[in-house]
C-alpha cells in the first residue's frame, strides 16, 4: 500500500521583548536560576498580571507579515494544570480568538532549479506566556525548578495539515524561522529554546480523504532533529498500522541519541485544559490605526524583496530567493549593488553568493560581522568590470581586504602593484619571449593538440603575475600562431 | 444530572485534591446538592445574549516593555519548602 | 481615653492634630483592647505590637514634623487577612499559608501606609474568604460581639467583630458576594463595596477575580468616605483597575436628600426576609422619606438567578486562582508523599477546608470538558442579565435600598450542614458584585434577640460619594451606627 505523510507544525517563537508578557522581569537568557522570577512570575498570592505592549506589536507585525486577519478584539483564557514548572497552575494563552487567524507562507522546497514551491496555510497564532525549566540533574532523586523563563511572551504559531514529507515541514519550519528573524520579532536561537517546533505526523492510505489519528513530536529544537524525528515517526506508523496495530494519540518525545520517538509517561492523564477566559485579564483591542502605524514601521517582507530583486536588478529567481534568505544578505547586496552599479548588480549577487559567502561560511560568520564592507566589496566589482584586474587578482583583493590590508580595492591594487596589464606592447612583448622559451609547445600545438595551447596561455598569465586579462592573452597568442 | 463516585474521583483527579473513599461519598452527596441549586440556571432562555466575563466593560490597559524588577529570590525562597542551588525542588518528574 | 473608641476618625485626627493623644497612645489604647477582647471574639488572627508602635512612631514624627500628613495619619486599623502585608504574616484564614510571611504589600496596604495609618493587625475570616458566617477559617471562627454564641457574618468577620468590638477604629475588608455588607449588617457597622475597578486588586488574595473587591468597614459612611479616598485610585498592577481621576468621596457628604429617588427592587422584599429585619428596614425607609426621599417600585426580574449563578462563576474562578497552592513555593506542603502527583494533592487536603474543596470541586466540573457551556457559559450569559436589570432599574431611580442581609446573625452550626442554606445568606448582596456595581450596608435597628439589622444601599456605577451622601444624611438623623456592644465596654 502507498501511504500519505500528513504534518502540522506548531511553532512557539520566544518575543524579542525586553520584559515578560505579564511582569517587568527581564527575559535575558543565561541568569542564575530564579532571579528573573518576580512575585508575578512565582504567583505569590494576590499579584496580576499585566500585558506588555511589546508583545502585542510582535504578534501584529507577524500578523501583518503571513497576511492574516489580526483580531479587533482577542481574549486571554487560562488553560488549567497542574506542573511544577507552571507557578500559576494554569498557563495565560488564547484560546477561542487568537489575535492572529488565517494567513500563510510560500516555502520553496528542494534546492537549486528543480525547486518546488507550496503554500502553507496558517490556522492561527497567539499570544501566551512561557512555563519554566524544570532540571532532571540529580537533586538527591529530586527535579529542581527555575522559573527564569516562565513569562516569557511566546507566539505560538499553527499551521493547517498542509505538509506532506518530512522535507516540507523542514522548508517551513526554515521559511518561518527566516521570516520572525526578518520581521525582528524572534532572535531565532534554536539552542537557547527561541524557536521551537511540535510537529503533529499522521500517515493515509494514499487518496483516503480521512486524516490519520495524529501523534505529536514535541520540542523539536533543531532542523535536522525535525526531519529524523518526523521520517522515523512516519515509518514507525506504517509500521504499526500494517502490522495491524491502531495509531493511538500521543505525544511523543524524540531521543537524538537513538534516533526514535517514544511515547512522554507524563502527558499520559487524559487532560482536561478548563478554558476559560482570564478575569484578571480584559479583552485586547486592536485598532486599525495601530495596525497601520506599525504597518509602517515594518520591513519590506521577503516575498516582495524577492520580487523586486527579479525586476531591479535582472536576477534569476534562485538568485533572489538566496539573497533574499535574511535581511542582512539582502541589505549587504543592496548596499553592494548601490556602489557597484546597477550594471554590475549580477556580479554582486555572485560574489555575495559565492566567495563572500564561503568565506563567511568558513569562518563562522554572520554577514553583518563580516569585516569586508559592502562599499568595499563593490569598489573590487567594479575594477573587475572595468578590466583593471581579472577575476584572479580580485580574490586576492578580496583577501587582502578581508585582512584588512588596505581602505580599498584601489588602494590594495595600487599597492601591489596588481593593475592588469592592458598595454597591448608590453603583453606582446611578453608573449613573444612566452613562445621562444616554449618551442616544445608550440611545435605540440602546431601539431594539432589543443592541450598545448592551454599551456602557452598558462605560462603567459604567470609570467604576468596574473596581471593579463585572459582573454586579451588568448586572442594574442591566437594571432602570433596563426590561428 | 448527577454525580457518580467516579465522577467525583475524576475531579478530585484534575483538582489534585485528595479524597478518602470515605469523603468521596460525602462530597458526592454535598456537590449535587449544589448542583441540584444550579441547576435552575438551564431552565432560562439565553439564546442571543453575550456571556459576560468581566464586571465591567473596558479593554486591557498595555503595559510599556521595561524591566521594573529586581532579583529578590532569597527574600522569595525563604518561603519555599525546599530549595537548592537557587533552584525550588520537587520530588522527580518523569517526562 | 475611653470616648477615642467611639470616635469618628476625623475626631480621631482632630484630636492627633491638636496634640491630645499621640499615634502611639492611640495605638496602644486599641493593642490592650485587643490583648483583653481578642481571647473571646478571635478577631485578630495576627498582631505583632512592636511593628505597630514603630509605625506609630513613625506617624507621631510625621504628625511633629508636619510633613506629609494627611486627615488619616496616626489613626490605627487592621486588615483582613486577605491583604498580602509587607513582613507580617498573611494566612487568608487557611491552613495553607499558615506560615506564610508576605513578601511584598497589597496596593490597598501601600496606600493606607502611605496615608500614615497604623497597622494593629491582621483579621479572621473565612478560608479564602469562602463563607457568611467565618465558620470556615482554620484559625477558629469570630464571635459576633453583640452575641457570643451568634456568627458575625462573613467573609470580613474579623473586620467586622473587630470595630464592633471597638478593638479598632477601622478595618479593610473585601466583597466577593457580601463579604462586607452582610458582616456589616450582622454586627451593627457601616461598610462599602465600591464599584468594581475602583480599588486595586494587587495583593489581595484572589477568590474569584471578576467579582472581588476591596472596601472600607468602619463605624459610620463618615469613615467610610474618609477610608475610601485612601484605599482607591488607578493601580498599573492590576489590568482591571480603573483609570478615572481621583474622587473626593466625602465631597457630597452634606448634600440634603431632598429629590433623592430610592428604587425599592419587589425581588428583595418578598417572602425569605425574616419580619424583624422587614420591621427595621420599613423604619428605616420611613426614615428617609422624611429626609426629603421618595421611594420608588422597581424590578430586578433576573434577581433570583443571582445566587446559583454566583456559585458557578465564583467557584469555576476559584479552582483556577487556588491551583497556585501546590505546595512548591510557598504554603503547606505534606510532610509525607510517594511522588510529585501525591505531594500536591496532599498537600492541597491538608491545607485546604472542607468549604474550599468543595468549591475548587464544584469549579473544576463547571468548567469541565461537556459541562462548560451548560454552567460557566450560561452562568455568565444570565450574570449580563442581572446587570441589564440594574441598568434599566437605574432610569427610575437614584439608589436602591433593601436589607443586606435575610437575617440577623445566626447561631454557630445553624447553617453549616447545608452549603445551600449557607449561600442563600448572601442572596441581596451577590447581584451587585455580579453586576459590578457599589453597594454599602448602614445599621438601621435591632431585630431578634436584639442584634443588629442592616440597611443595604446600591448605588449606580461609580455612585459611591452618591451612598455615602444617602448614608451620612441617614447617620446624621439617626444613631443605630454609634451603638456598641455591651460585654466589651
């Protein structure tokens, strides 16, 4: 039988806030336990909450960003359990009106040409607060909690059953992570828990309209631990279902180590959340007057950047998209693009694509650290363009800036003495010693092995110091051995 | 509508609250007594009207992001049944 | 000495003024009254003399210095419990935080500190202030001053017996259903529930958010305004407390009733009223109308749907806002479990009381899987109900006024048994807190046995200086407020 993979992912992006969604405690990651746990964090009796604006311009611009209607008026409910790490025994969230509904994401899935693309549709996101931590370390038997964390404001973000393979989850999960980055809205560390994905798998017979009974892969902190995680999921339900045995639901935990899903013993009581709105909390009003103020305080999104690298600057959809892949890519293009020209926009893509990014790349860089400008990256492109230097001495002008040897591509060039010789005299004086010093050579051309002839061009170019353009050098050569 | 035992074990449950067989037959008994009080409430036509969740009728007041607080843990944990490490303990929690 | 515990407070604060008696003899004068009464009555739960006198000493310096004084500065009072107080102990009346030294200051406590009154105390109530009789609290219950063997009402009924009992010149109390009003009306006093959103909830222990609400008790609607221009005003920390601008509340303390329409709800003066407490009312509304009040019919249809919707709402909040009680933090925990599950509901038994169970019970099913839209929904539905009653009552009148209370104070153990019997003594006070509006509770006469009948006043949304108007014009003709319990003089 053929099976249908089936997956929703629920994604719970930490808020770029400076303080939680309900206290003024700070949210910095790292703190010694419990002191960012405030009276309100701990619930001592009697304290309130009350809701940060912050958070609420987080989930408008996420609202904005994906499309989606962002609710006039939402309501905070408590969602009642009982865990150690919930001082509250009852989690704030949104339950019937969300302040996000509806909306989605374009993924592109696949790499390089053959790349497909899909939409996933949104069902909702909302607001709530984080839980705390609870440590398994031994405390004699004992499981220690810190509740730094808990009240940090958290957008949960669902997506419809859209997905269909592991591979699609993963393009989403990326899309997304790449889309709270680039509206600033989530710092995106996947380590420090910023970013984390439940994935919700169930597998069809292939054409059954009826969903699969789902499990849920909780806290899945990593891509490549989506895609394990899922693709052993998948095939451990086959698996079940053709040995005769019925899906039942779950929630499930992936074991990196093993590389297998298991079934979490705590979540095993049937729950019961008890939904209801918070009294201590009043409906949340969202004006359009708001939506539009921080409309315009939002970034160009990546979908329409995309479009207008196409039209702006004549590259290829697969170039765009890449450039397009965080805002800091885009703007150090731009930037590049803007000094080198807008002729020279394409050999800007390549070298942000190419050498800067494999250099970035090797180095552990972020772009924005890089220590090459964009403004210095253009002033090479453009002596590349202008056929001051060849394609070779611009890395090593690349080099030399990276290294911080020299303010410039001209100064470096003019301190090396790296000009490309384009005196045509000279070069033919200097291919003429070229061919009396590689009789062998030429006579082997002669002879009809085009081989040599690369080998005539080679020792050109060296005798140059690579400072020849090639081509001029080729055609050169070309005319003194008359071909 | 009455309650049984089990429903009445079933919400001790969720409630972690724990009930003696003993107790569990008396809170039956004194739970559908209120019930039965309660449920009057069925019997009156609602259709149309908005529940009312708050005594009056306005919209949440936003807070500005900044950090007003300070660490007081050891004023916090010198409450606390046990502690370590800065940590509250509580016996072993099995995921 | 002995007139300054019959005093009003702005004799009080005339007489710390004028240099007659120091913050610290007031003070004292009021912790040897309770070391002599507190034994019988078992209002206090907790009181700490030298944190007292500091304060009071605190106060004398400011009264010296004249900086910083206001018409409230050196006169004692004690909270209810319920208030989370800076470095004293705050039990709620529930073995749960019997140990519980609160870190931190209730808004309404910063505020009375900041006004230069003095702490005496901490008051009893019910656990969780969860009852009408402060039978519930794990510190034993209060004594009605006018009756030993009679309950003083409740949840405030350690604020209640307290100013009876002349122990202290004022108190705070909260209102959920009535817990001020029907302890009011059962121990002779004057207390005032203000419209909710007008005095901060932060640090007030939750018992049902959407309807709790702090408010003076004291022995006049003098006191009572005087107490409420401290207590009140907008709070950042609580998203439900109102920003409105500030309110002298004894603006219209002196304005003559003339015109004054009183709607009279017929729901509240049907069968269920005990006839000594019709008698004391009728006098009462006799009274009024010879300050120049007419009195006006009006109904409140929805009325009788206000005590089984109240015990939905209140307990589905009430078993969210005590799930905090875990036992991790703060509180009881068990001495003895097998693991996590049986530590907290251990530790949830022990420290909770039979009445507090029942309703985190009688909570956690309304708000159940299947059982939400049949209960907490339509409990909440019929709450808009109640309300639009008021709002259309409110075209035909300018307050309303009934009893606040079924009954005089019953014996211990008359109602305990039945918990319905028990909920239906707050039958005129619950629709108010449903619908968000002020009421206050005036002593009006005496009924069986001779104990105290109380008058309720329901005032319009924010109506507050409007009561107290209604109250004081009342006071001033009238002594039922300045009466005092004979076994305590």
């Amino acid at each position: 039988m053929n099976w249908e993979v089936v997956i929703g992912l629920e994604t719970h992006a930490q808020l770029r806030t400076q303080s939680k969604i309900f206290s003024g405690s700070s949210i910095a990651f790292g703190a010694e336990p419990n002191v960012q746990a405030s009276a309100v964090d701990i619930a001592l009796p009697g304290v309130l909450p009350v809701l940060n604006r912050e958070a609420v311009v987080c989930a408008i611009k996420f609202g904005l960003a994906v499309g989606a209607k962002i609710a006039p008026r939402s309501v905070f409910a408590r969602k009642n359990y009982f865990y150690p790490d919930l001082p509250k025994g009852y989690q704030i969230s949104q339950f019937e009106i969300p302040v996000v509904l509806g909306g989605g994401l374009n993924i592109r899935v696949g790499a390089g040409e053959t790349a497909t693309e899909k939409f996933v549709h949104l069902t909702r996101a909302h607001l709530e607060e984080d839980a705390g931590k609870s440590l398994h370390e031994d405390f004699h038997g004992k499981t220690g909690i810190d509740l730094n964390r808990a009240g940090t404001p958290l957008l949960e973000i669902v997506t419809e059953p859209d997905m269909r393979s592991s591979a699609e989850a993963v393009a989403y999960a990326k899309a997304l992570h790449a889309l709270v980055q680039w509206i600033g809205i989530c710092d995106g560390n996947m380590q420090e828990g910023s970013f984390r994905c439940d994935a919700n798998v169930s597998v069809r017979p292939t054409g059954q309209k009826e969903f699969g009974t789902r499990r849920e892969i909780k806290n899945l902190n990593s891509f490549r631990f989506m895609q394990q995680a899922i693709d052993f999921e998948v095939q451990w339900q086959i698996n079940e279902i053709e040995e005769g045995r019925a899906i039942r639901q779950a929630t499930v935990l992936f074991d990196p180590d093993s590389g297998e899903t298991r079934s979490m013993r705590s979540k095993e009581d049937a729950h019961d959340y008890r939904y209801f709105p918070d009294p201590d909390l009043l409906p949340l009003e969202i004006t359009a007057d708001w939506i539009a103020e921080v409309k315009r305080g939002m970034p160009e999104l990546p979908d329409a950047m995309t479009a207008r690298f196409i039209v702006q600057y004549g590259l290829s959809a697969y170039d765009a998209a890449q450039l397009v892949a965080t805002r800091d890519t885009a703007r150090y293009f731009e930037d590049c693009a803007a000094a080198a020209g807008l002729e020279n926009a394409k050999l800007c893509a390549n070298w942000v694509m190419g050498e800067l990014a494999a250099r970035l790349n090797k180095e552990g860089l972020e772009i924005a650290a890089a220590p090459l400008s964009a403004q210095q990256l253009a002033g090479i492109i453009r002596r590349i363009a202008d056929n001051t230097i060849s394609n070779k001495i611009a890395r090593d002008v690349f080099e030399a800036l990276w290294a911080g040897d020299g303010k410039d591509a001209d100064a470096v060039i003019e301190a090396k003495g790296w000009k490309q010789i384009t005196d045509s005299g000279a070069l033919e004086a200097l291919v003429d010693e070229v061919l009396a010093a590689n009789q062998k050579s030429v006579e082997e051309y002669r002879a009809g092995k085009e081989k040599a002839f690369n080998a005539l061009v080679g020792q050109t170019m060296k005798a140059t110091r690579g400072k020849a353009n090639p081509q001029q050098v080729t055609d050169l050569l070309k005319k003194k051995l008359g071909a | 509508m009455s309650l049984t035992l089990e429903d009445v074990a079933r919400i001790a449950l969720l409630s972690r609250i724990e009930l003696s067989a003993a107790e569990r037959e008396t809170t039956r008994d004194q739970l559908n007594g209120i019930l039965g009080f309660i449920e009057q409430l069925q019997a009156v036509d609602t259709t149309g009207i908005e529940p009312m969740a708050h005594a009056v009728d306005v919209v949440q007041r936003l807070r500005p992001d900044r950090i007003t607080e300070t660490d007081r843990r050891a004023d916090f944990q010198a409450l606390a049944p046990e502690t370590e490490a800065g940590l509250y303990l509580v016996p072993r929690v099995v995921e | 000495m002995s007139d300054l515990i019959n005093s009003s407070l702005r004799e009080l604060s005339a007489a710390l003024a004028a240099k007659k008696v120091s913050a610290v003899e007031l003070a004292t004068l009021f912790l040897d009254r309770i070391d002599k009464f507190n034994r019988a009555l078992n209002a206090f739960i907790t009181t700490d003399r030298a944190k007292t006198l500091a304060q009071a000493r605190n106060a004398d310096e400011k009264l010296r210095v004249g900086a910083d004084v206001t018409a409230l500065t050196g006169i004692p009072l004690a909270h209810k419990d319920i208030f989370c107080t800076r470095g004293w102990r705050t039990t709620c009346g529930s073995k749960m935080l019997a140990n519980f030294v609160s870190p931190y200051d209730a808004n309404v406590v910063e505020k009375l500190a900041a006004a230069g009154m003095v702490t005496l105390g901490k008051l009893n109530m019910d656990e969780f202030a969860m009852g009408s009789s402060n039978e519930t609290s794990y510190f034993g219950p209060v004594k009605n001053p006018w009756d030993v063997s009679c309950v003083p009402g409740g949840s405030s009924g350690g604020s209640a017996a307290a100013i009876a009992a002349r122990l202290t010149p004022a108190a705070t109390g909260t209102d959920t259903g009535g817990s001020i009003r029907q302890p009011a009306a059962l121990c002779g006093l004057t207390g005032l529930k203000p419209t909710y959103g007008v005095v901060s909830r932060y640090g007030m222990i939750a018992f049902a958010s959407s309807l709790d609400q702090g408010g003076p008790m004291a022995k006049s609607a003098e006191d009572c305004a005087l107490l409420l221009n401290a207590m009140a005003g907008f709070d950042p920390r609580d998203s439900t407390s109102l920003e409105r601008p500030g309110e002298d509340y004894s603006r219209d303390l002196e304005k003559p009733l003339a015109g004054l329409r009183i709607g009279l709800p017929q729901e509240f003066f049907g069968e269920g009223m005990d006839a000594d407490v019709r008698a004391a009312v009728d006098v009462a509304l006799t009274e009024y109308r010879k300050l120049g009040a007419t009195t006006v019919e009006v109904r409140l249809p929805n009325s009788g749907l206000s005590v089984p919707a109240y015990y939905v709402i209140a307990p589905a909040e009430a078993s969210s806002n005590l799930s905090r009680f875990d036992g991790v933090r703060y509180g009881h925990r068990a001495p003895e479990y097998a693991d996590l599950a049986e530590m907290y509901s251990r530790s949830r038994a022990q420290g909770f009381g039979a009445e507090v169970k029942r309703r985190i019970l009688i909570g956690t099913y309304v708000l159940s899987h299947g059982y939400y839209d049949a209960y907490y929904l339509q409990a909440q539905k019929i709450r808009r109900l109640i309300a639009a009653d008021f709002v259309a009552a409110f075209k035909q009148c300018d307050v309303m006024m009934g009893p606040t209370s079924p009954s005089v104070a019953f014996a211990f153990g008359a109602k305990s048994a039945d918990p319905v019997q028990m909920y239906l003594s707050d039958i005129y006070t619950i629709s108010t807190n449903l619908a968000g509006l002020p009421g206050m509770s005036l002593p009006c006469g005496f009924g069986n046995n001779n104990m105290p009948v109380g008058l309720q006043i329901i005032g319009n949304w924010f109506g507050e200086a409007k009561m107290l108007n209604v109250a004081h014009q009342y006071q001033k003709a009238t002594d039922w407020h300045t009466r005092m319990p004979g076994g305590v003089k």
